[in-house]
C-alpha cells in the first residue's frame, strides 16, 4: 500500500492521507518516479474517477503513517510550475524552495 496526500485550497485543509494499492497508485502517478498530481491532469479518466471513490474511504490517521508516497493536489493549478517533472524532487533541485 502507498500513501497519498491530497493538498486542496480549502482554508480548513487538513492535507488528509489516503491510501493506495500499488496498483492504484501507478494510474494516478502513471509515469516512472512519479509522486505529484494534479486533479485536473486526472479528472477526466472515469478508471482514475472510481480508484478515487474507493481511495476516500481509506483514510489513514497521520499518526499511523509511515511515509508519504504521493502528493495529488486539488485546484491547484498554480502550483505546477513548481513541478515540472511532477516529482517531490523538483522543489529540491537548486537546493532551495521557491517562493510563491
């Protein structure tokens, strides 16, 4: 199982963990070392639609989390120019986090 973070532009966000088979969690991340997404690059595959369903009943408390796999992101568009290859390790490049 991976785990997944869903990072939303609510002011209440909580950043809730879910978890995924690794199956499932190869169609939201679909490309090799692939740990961020966005909901509108996803939104629009019905396969990806019901993994999502089921993944909403799996939530994991934080406390019980080890490690975080995923990042998918909703209404959050701004932030890909931030993630270019869609990887964590695009923030950590120049060795310094970009400002918003």
């Amino acid at each position: 199982m991976k785990n997944i973070q869903i990072i939303d532009r609510a002011i209440n966000c909580a950043y809730d963990i879910y978890s995924a088979t690794d199956e499932e969690f190869l169609k939201i991340f679909p490309n090799p070392g692939q740990d961020i997404q966005f909901n509108e690059d996803i939104e629009d595959d019905e396969e990806v639609r019901q993994i999502l369903a089921r993944l909403w009943k799996r939530r994991v408390k934080k406390s019980e989390v080890h490690g975080i796999h995923g990042t998918l992101f909703y209404q959050l568009s701004e932030k890909k120019r931030f993630y270019p290859n869609k990887k964590d390790h695009d923030l950590t490049i120049n060795h310094s986090r970009p400002q918003d």
